[in-house]
C-alpha cells in the first residue's frame, strides 16, 4: 500500500465513511462493532467465514474510501483471507488434539476372524484361523462421536493405482472452517481366499478405510503386526503346509522343496512363520498347484 493511502487510511474519521445525510446536523456514520461474516475460499481448499471486526472492519472502511487504491484493497482482501487460512488451521489442530487425547486410553482389540480350508477341496478337515482383524466398525465407534464433537467430517475416495492392480484409498478429514487434511494408502487388489474381483475389491477398500483411519489419528489395534502378538504357525498348518509342498512335488519333481520355500517366505524353518503371514504362505502353494494341474 502506498504511504499515501495508508496515511489517508489511519486519519479517517467517521465523518469520511459514509456520505452526508442530506438535511441538518452533523455527518454522521454508522458502526457495527459486529458486522456480519463474510464468507470467502481461500487458496489451498480452505473454506472458512470471516471473523468479526478487526481486518475486517478495516476492509469496509477502504472499500468506503474513494481515495484507497483497488490494488490496495485487493491486498488487504487476500490478507484476510491469509488469516482466515492460517486460524482454520489452528482450530483443526486443537480439534484433532482433543480427540488424539481421548482415544489416548482407548484399546481396540482384533476380534474378527478369518477363516480358511485347511485342505482345499477337502471340507471334512474343517477350517482353521488365518488371522484377525478389528473391523471398521469397531474403530469407528470410538472416533466417529469425537469427530461429530469436534465437527470434523471423514469421507473416504477411491482411485485405481497408477500401476493398476489395486486401489488408493483416500481418508479426507475437514473441519467446519473448511481446513482439511489427507491420508492416502495405495494397496494391491486383495484376492486371497478365491474371491470374485468385486469381492477382492470390497476386501481391499474396506482394509484401507480401517488403516487410514487408524493412520490419522495413530490407533494401534492390539494384535498388529508390529507388537509382538500373534505367535507362529501351529502343527495342523505346517502339516497342511508340507502336505501342500509334497503335492507340488508329485507333479514336478524341480517344485516343492520344504528349504526353498522357507526361503521365499524369509524364515529359516516352517516352525517360525508368524500367523499373520500362514495365509501368503498357502495362497502362494494354491497357485502353484492350480498352474500344474490342480490339488491331487
């Protein structure tokens, strides 16, 4: 602003607001000490109403002048909108540190199941435990009444991989003054357990809106895979396992060694896969033998 204008600016006085009343008395102008919102959209995809007074109050004042400068009011418009940004920003992050602290005491346990055939297209062995997870739902109704709280709204969006072959799934978390944050998880197509594509995709988004949720406000479901929980493959499986091993090598002979297969899998011995890792284990097997043939 030139030091003109911001000279004009500081030594206005009421009477230069508003035009004279036509009549007698004195000039006189009106004051709002509570002028109402504006609301604007600043850069960035922020949306926000403008607060009361302060810049604002000088803005109305400029725009009454006939001696600011356009240019200049122009600048003062994109400074408000600058702090409106910048206090949309700090209120999202006092709203998302009351929730980070109430679910600081929170603990949520992988409860659901997922099954699988101990020997395929045999029924009659039964089914074993592959591995749990903690569902959606049981997440969500510990951090969805915090976010009604603090009005932050979650929506979820979805995109194919750029490498196709699985989905980016997208957690947007906004605040009502319009300041918003993402987190984004690419994951490869879940098609584990002979699932249709559509069954795979539902797999895939449903696992990506529990773990970006979980990645926002840092939820560690007791049971994942980094705390230690979990244990190793019992004897039934490693029996499934070897028996699945010995069928690959009744087909072909340069297939299906025990050594080799610990190998792929990064352990020294089948005692030491870890649960959470029993359902690569076999669905690679499956593979293998549906390329040569089948299970005997």
């Amino acid at each position: 602003m030139a030091e003109g204008d911001a000279a004009g600016m500081s030594e206005m006085s009421d009477d230069a607001v508003e035009p004279r009343k036509r009549g007698r008395g004195r000039p006189t102008a009106k004051k709002s000490d509570n002028p109402e919102p504006m609301p604007s959209k600043s850069a960035g995809g922020v949306e926000a109403a403008a607060p009361p007074g302060g810049m604002l109050a000088v803005i109305e004042r400029a725009i009454v002048n006939p001696d600011v400068n356009v240019a200049n009011l122009r600048e003062l418009f994109e400074f408000q909108k600058d702090l409106m940004k910048h206090q949309a920003e700090i209120n999202f992050n006092e709203a998302k540190a009351r929730i980070l602290g109430d679910l600081a005491n929170i603990k949520i346990y992988k409860t659901k199941s997922v099954l699988y055939d101990v020997a395929k297209n045999d029924p009659s062995k039964g089914k074993a435990e592959a591995f749990r997870y903690a569902p959606l739902e049981e997440i969500d109704q510990h951090v969805h009444p915090l976010l009604v709280r603090e009005e932050i709204d979650a929506s979820y969006t979805t995109e194919p991989r750029p490498d196709g072959g699985g989905a980016i799934v997208t957690l947007k978390l906004k605040h009502k003054e319009g300041h918003f944050e993402t987190y984004s998880l690419p994951l490869p197509l879940d098609s584990t357990g002979g699932k249709t594509n559509i069954q795979a995709m539902g797999s895939t988004l449903s696992y990506g809106r529990r773990y970006t949720l979980c990645m926002a406000f840092n939820i560690v479901v007791l049971g994942d895979d980094d705390d230690g929980i979990g244990g190793f493959v019992d004897a039934a499986q490693i029996e499934n396992i070897r028996g699945m091993l010995k069928q690959i090598h009744g087909r072909d002979k340069s297939k299906g060694d025990e050594k080799r297969f610990c190998d792929y899998l990064q352990i020294k011995s089948l005692e030491e896969l870890p649960q959470r890792s029993y359902r690569k284990a076999t669905s690679a097997l499956e593979e293998a033998l549906d390329k040569l043939g089948g299970a005997a």
